[in-house]
C-alpha cells in the first residue's frame, strides 16, 4: 500500500464541504454507458450549494435503509454507513453535518489558514483488504499523524483497479483548538504503511522506508526517483507522455553505462543525450535536462534520469563541466538532413500520447495529429456558438401588458371616483396590486429562464460532450479520445470484457465503428464499440483487442465479422487469443476470409500464419509436429465444416 498527499489549494481556502462532498458521492456518468444525443454528458454544478444539495439528496434520497445504512456505531461516537456503494467512517455526528462540524472547529484557531488535510491510501491490485482493515490502517495513520482525536472522514473506494481510502480529517483539535504539525507528513505515512503491511499481512509496496529481513522497519535506498508527481499529472490528465519518461525511457540505461564504464568523459554523455534530443545545460547550482526542440519545455534535474548524473559527482570524476557540443548538419535543398556530425534517432514530441507509447512513431504521430485536429474543430465550434436566448420583445410585451392593465385601472378610477381621499386610496390599492403582480410576472420569467437554460440544447457543449457527439457520427479520432480518457481512468466500471477469445491488436490500434451487416452498432461512453446480432452484443472492439462473445455459433459468423473489423486496422500486431478450439477455427476461416477481401489478413505469430495457409511448405511438417492423427482430423473438420455458408462474409 502507498500513501498519496494530494496538492491543495495554494489559498488557504480548501472547503470540507467540497471534500467530503467528493469522498461520499460518486453520481459521474458511468463509463459503460452507451452515448445517446438524448442523454450528452454535462457535468454537475460545483458551486457549494449545490454541491450541498447533492450531498444531501444522495444520502436522504427515498429515505430508504437500503440508500442509507448505519453498519455500526461504538461508545466513542465513531460510526460507519453505507452510503450507496460508499462505506464510510466518521466520528462527527453525521456525513451531512460532518463539514459544517469541521468548519465550526476550524474557526476557533484564527493562524490556521488552511484546515483541511486530506490524504489517500491505496493498496495493490492483487491486495482485496476488507473495510475493518481499512478503517484499522486510516485511524492508525492518523494517530501517527497527531491527529487520533481529530474529526475525520474516511470513505472506501472500489471502483478502480486499486482498492483505496480518503481520509478527510481536520487538522485543528476539537479540544484543544492547536492545529496538528503536518511536516514531513509523506514520509511519516509511509513509515506507517510498512507497519501496516506486517500488521494485516498486505503486500509490499514501494515508498520510502522498507521491512529488512529482520522484520525492522529501516529507510529504503532507492537509486532511482520516482516520477515527478507534475509529470505524472501531464500524463494522466493530458494523455501525453513527460519529458521525464521519455528521457528516462531513451537514455537512463545506457547513461548508466557510460558513467560505471571505464572511460567516462563530457563527451559520451552529450553524445548519448544528443541521440534522443536532448541536452544538458547547467541550472542554479546543478544540471538540468532539456528537450533541443523546444526548450520552452520545462526541463528534469539531471539527477533524476540518474543519481550519479550530478554536477559535483560528475566534475570529480570528469573535471569541470563542458557544454554539450554544437551539431553541424547539412541538408539538401528540401532542408532533409544529409549529414551531420551527431548522430540524432530520436526526438521528444510532447503531443504523443501515453496510450500508444508501444505503438510505431508514424501512427503515433498521425493519432497525434488528428487528436490535435478534434481540438481544433472543437474550438471552432465555440467560436461560432451563440448562446440561444428567450425572445425579449415576447417578454417586454408580458411587461408592458401588466403595466398597461393597471394604468388602464388607475385611468377608470381617476374618472368614476370623485372623492379626491378615496381616489387617491384607490390609486395606492392599484400600485399594490401592480407590484405584486410585476413580482409574481418576475418570478414566473426566473423559472422559465431556469428551464430554459437547463434544457442541453441550449447549452454549449463541454469538450467531452461534444467529443461524444463526434463519436456517434464514427468519427475515429472522436473514439480514440474517449478510450484515451477511459485509460487514464481505470475506473473498474468500464465495460466488461466479453471473453477470452478475441484478436489481440497494437497498442491504441482505433479505428472507425464499420455498419456490419446483419450487427447493430453502439458505442459505449469509454470507447469500446459493440456490435450487436438479435439484440445481444457478440462483437466488441476496445482498440487493443477485439472481442467474440460465442465464436462457436452460426458456423464462425462472429469471428468473421470480428476479422472485418481487425482487417482495417494497423496490422502492427493480430493474434488470435483465447481457446485452443477457437484459435483453431478462426485459423481455419482465414483463408476463406481472404478470398473476399483486396489484401490477406496481416497475422503476426507464425505459428498462426503456419495454420492459416500462409507457408504451405511448412504447413505440414508443423500439423504432424503438434498434431497427432486425431487432432489433424479435427482440424480438416474444423477448417471445412465451421465456415459460414453461403459465401458470407460482413461488409
């Protein structure tokens, strides 16, 4: 298990409400939802009151025991609910009340800027820790903390790969009124991780201390930092891969080996350095990393891709520093480069995504291209977006109606009544009612204008929305997107797999939804597109794998309409996966699949191009190999016998 510190606000204006709000709702749209225009994606109001509000309809919602379940309570206040899917711990008087307690509390200490400490515990995939386990390590961490008689909240989360907990807790004590000293508060948790693994017997993680074989909690010597949690933001929020990881990817390992090899020199580093694009320059009283094609990029301590990479490690060794040297280079008269004195492979490109990091750098470059493009047409769409209105002249006319009612009133009243006094009381009875109807007419004009604006079609759409919309007219780059924020996600509620037998593609290999024949097809909020046959999903492309629901039924139709599918992708990778039986007959049906197509299916493993007919001479010698007689007959049945009759194949 890992402990995360989250960043905060740098203001001092961190909300509970807004914490605690995030710990117990979990009402985002789920990402196995299929995208419907009747149903667009809009975020919720983050504004306090309504988040507030939503809070409060969450957990009061039909006023049920089964939305709202107290699991136990013990004789020091301390409670656990069920919220929903949310187990929850808290020792204020209720998950409603908790941020107005908090709050109340943090008040009486006036230095306290900022009382709110909010932390995550995460634990491995293969760990599954119960709730008591969970509850047990967030109070032990807050005790090592200072904080064991501190009013928290902690909620357990499992809809993600990682089971984790979020522990909202006030730094201020309820006694006291003294806030708790929080330095070096990252270190003290992962002290206090490792005492929970011997404790309930989790796996080990990684961190900044380690169990030595003694069993003694000792610091651990890690050789190698971990990611800057910046870098790691980038690539989870932007999809797009650090300048970190790409140098620590490139040259980590081979810079390594100039630095422990037997002639080290200034030279071979930026020689190293220069083949990836980089270059090592000098910062403050260090040496800092940047990329040579844009050093606007905010650069890496040098530090990072190695430890031994260190101004005063490397002038003992090397002498005083030497700049990295000029490149010459000349090119042609289409300015290709025809030589130079640097050898150059590679580049950092910061518009390349992390999803397809295994993927060949020209379809990297061109999913990079066409996600730029979707960003470019979305910020046209903005541009030329006018924000639809009511009609004004139909709303001054509504004014204008009331006020000439009522002169109209004041006219007959001017003329009917003579008594000056009672002409006047009159006028004042008229002016009344006239304001109260300009005050009913104001009020009927606020909720029509609420209504109004509510209504998703007026309404421009956020990025995401429209990036759905775009999906549902098969736009390829708009699917792509969506699986990349479904990657970053890695929430467990995305759509489950179908099977185990499927075709295994490239890394980030999308391509556009296909109107197969005899399928209906849906698209899924996540980006996995299913097809449907009579109602039920047989067919389900994620990018990276195509999956068949029953290949074995209607005579492999489903694997030829899976195989239409794989046909229009990169061809980098196609293995068949699953079964023995299925990855025998889908080899069987692919050299009936290529009579009908313009180019054969590209498979890749070669024992499955064997199968399938590719290498005849070869074909033999590897079914008397791997297949006795009885299997061999199985086979010819499989290949003759399970292929759609009829000449069928999808279009």
């Amino acid at each position: 298990m890992i402990p995360i510190v989250p960043e905060k606000r740098r203001d001092g204006r961190s909300s509970f409400i807004q914490l605690v709000s995030y710990l117990t709702l979990r009402d985002e749209v789920k990402p196995d939802m299929p995208i419907s225009p009747d149903n667009p994606y809009i975020r919720p109001s983050r504004s306090k009151a309504a988040i507030f509000d939503r809070l409060i309809d969450y957990l009061d919602r039909k006023a049920s025991v089964e939305d709202q379940t107290v699991l136990a309570m013990f004789d020091d206040g301390t409670q656990q609910i069920k919220s929903g899917n949310v187990v929850c711990e808290t020792n204020c008087f209720s998950l409603e009340t908790a941020s107005a307690e908090m709050n109340a509390v943090a008040m009486q200490n006036t230095r306290c800027m900022d009382a709110v400490y909010h932390c995550i515990l995460s634990w491995r995939e293969e760990d599954t820790p119960t709730d008591e386990q969970i509850f047990d390590s967030a109070r032990y961490c807050l005790k090592q903390l200072g904080m064991a008689d501190h009013q928290y909240v902690v909620a357990v989360h499992r809809d993600t790969d990682n089971v984790h907990c979020h522990i909202a807790a006030n730094r201020v004590n309820p006694k006291s009124y003294r806030a708790a000293n929080l330095y070096n508060d990252v270190d003290t948790l992962h002290k206090a991780c490792r005492h929970l693994e011997m404790k309930h017997g989790f796996t080990p993680d990684n961190g900044a201390w380690k169990v030595n074989g003694s069993h003694q909690v000792v610091r651990s010597e890690n050789d190698f930092k971990s990611i800057p949690r910046k870098a790691k933001q980038l690539e989870y929020y932007a999809d797009s891969e650090s300048l970190f990881s790409y140098a620590t990817g490139e040259c980590r390992q081979r810079i390594g080996e100039i630095v422990a090899g037997d002639n080290p020199s200034w030279n071979a580093i930026h020689t190293e350095l220069i083949r990836a694009g980089l270059e090592l320059k000098p910062k403050g009283e260090g040496l800092a990393i940047y990329s040579r094609e844009d050093e606007s990029l905010p650069p890496i301590k040098a530090s990072s891709l190695h430890p031994d990479l260190t101004l005063y490690c490397l002038e003992e060794t090397l002498g005083k520093f030497e700049p990295s040297p000029e490149i010459v280079m000349l090119t042609d008269d289409n300015d290709n480069i025809i030589h130079s004195n640097y050898k150059r492979e590679f580049i950092y490109e910061p518009r390349l995504h992390a999803r397809d990091n295994t993927a060949r750098i020209d379809r990297r470059l061109a999913r990079a291209d066409a996600r730029e493009d979707l960003k470019a047409r979305y910020q046209a769409y903005k541009s030329a977006w006018i924000k639809p209105k009511l009609e004004g002249g139909t709303l001054k006319q509504r004014y204008q109606h009331v006020a000439k009612r009522f002169a109209w009133q004041k006219a007959r009243a001017r003329i009917a009544i003579g008594d000056p006094l009672l002409r006047k009381l009159t006028y004042h009875i008229i002016e009344v009612e006239r304001m109260k109807a300009i005050a009913a007419l104001r009020i009927a004009v606020k909720a029509e204008k609420k209504v109004f604006n509510a209504n998703p079609e007026n309404r421009r759409l956020s990025y995401r929305a429209w990036v759905e919309q775009q999906a549902l007219n098969h736009d390829q780059a708009a699917i792509a997107q969506l699986r990349g924020w479904s990657y970053r996600l890695k929430r467990a509620n995305k759509t489950p797999p179908l099977s185990e037998n499927g075709i295994r593609c490239a890394a980030a290999d999308d391509c556009r939804p296909f109107n197969l024949e005899g399928y209906d097809t849906q698209i899924n909020r996540d980006g996995v597109i299913q097809y449907r046959h009579d109602g039920i999903v047989q067919v389900q492309d994620r990018g990276e794998r195509i999956e068949i629901a029953n290949p074995f039924i209607s005579d492999g139709q489903h694997i030829a309409g899976a195989m239409t599918i794989a046909e229009e992708k990169s061809g980098e990778v196609m293995v068949f996966e699953g079964s023995r039986t299925f990855v025998n007959q889908a080899c069987g049906l692919v050299g009936w699949f290529n009579e009908g197509g313009e180019k054969p299916l590209p498979l890749s493993d070669p024992q499955q191009r064997i199968l399938a007919g590719y290498e005849v001479d070869r074909q033999a010698s590897y079914s008397e190999i791997l297949q006795p007689k009885s299997g061999a007959d199985k086979l010819h049945e499989l290949e003759q016998g399970h292929k759609p009759q009829g000449g069928y194949r999808p279009q």
